[in-house]
C-alpha cells in the first residue's frame, strides 16, 4: 500500500524516529518483517552513537575531582605566596629523609601544613595521581608537573635544550 517512492522514504524516516504516523503502514507479512528490521537497525545506529557520548562524559565526569584537587592544591601554593620556583624548598621542608622525594606520610604532611583543606582519602588520592612513574614517591618534576605544567615544560625545554 505504499504506492511511490517517496511515500516509501516517508515510512522509513517515521518508523527510524519511532513517531508511527500511521498514514503509511505496511500489510503483507514481507512488508512488516521489513518495516521491523528497519525499526530494529535504526535503534541500534541511534543508540551506538549515545553509547559513545555516554562514556566519554562518565569519563570527564569522574575525572574532573581529579582537575579540582590539582586547582585547589595551585590555588593554596599561589595564595600562600609560593611559585613554582619555590616547590623544591616545600619538598626540603617536609622530606624527613632528605633524599629528594615525598613518601605518601611526607607529602600528607605537607598537605596539612598547607592547609589545603582536604580529606586525607583526597590527600591520597593527590598523591596517586601525582606520582605518574607508580615508585610510591614525588619527586619535584612529579609535582611540579601536576600542579605548573607550563614551568613544566619550560624547565623540562631548559634541561633537553642543555644536553
């Protein structure tokens, strides 16, 4: 009963978007198995691309803690007065065994000595994130990384132009 072209589009488009006019229907038993097909296939193309948005915004969603402690942490050092420059004097005041690097107790500490005003479970979760080679310390670059990445990358340019 469907008697052009176009009016064949029409049931496509109706039945894709699940509106279901009823102006144009199919009748012969080909014609539903068709027109079922059709509905089942366009669910799937439209919800692939959901899926996909879906993810990648949990994604951000559960990433963006991560982003806010690092801001609060920047916020704190700039408040206090300290730059990027000063970050190896703060490593120096809490490293107890003076080799370099913050132990998870040594960085907490310097967290409560900062007064950034977190939870010790998000003090944790800081040092998790900052320490990116997984050796369950910070070293400056680690740190510096995490919260200047622009002097970062200029101190990192400084020491790859210098070899």
């Amino acid at each position: 009963n469907i008697p052009t072209m176009h009016h064949s589009l029409w049931l496509a488009i109706v039945t894709m978007t699940t509106v279901g006019y009823g102006d144009y229907y199919p009748k012969s038993l080909l014609g539903y198995i068709v027109a079922s097909i059709l509905t089942f296939v366009s669910v799937l193309f439209l919800a692939l691309p959901v899926g996909i948005i879906g993810n990648e915004f949990t994604a951000c969603w559960q990433s963006r803690h991560q982003v806010l402690l690092k801001t609060r942490v920047r916020k704190c050092l700039l408040k206090w007065g300290y730059t990027a420059k000063d970050l190896q004097l703060l490593i120096q005041y809490v490293d107890v065994d003076e080799d370099g690097f913050l132990t998870l107790s040594e960085f907490l500490e310097l967290i409560q000595q900062m007064r950034v005003g977190i939870s010790l479970e998000h003090a944790v979760d800081l040092f998790i994130l900052f320490d990116t080679d997984q050796n369950g310390q910070i070293d400056h670059g680690e740190f510096l990384r995490q919260i200047f990445p622009e002097e970062y990358v200029q101190e990192t340019s400084r020491h790859t132009i210098q070899n």
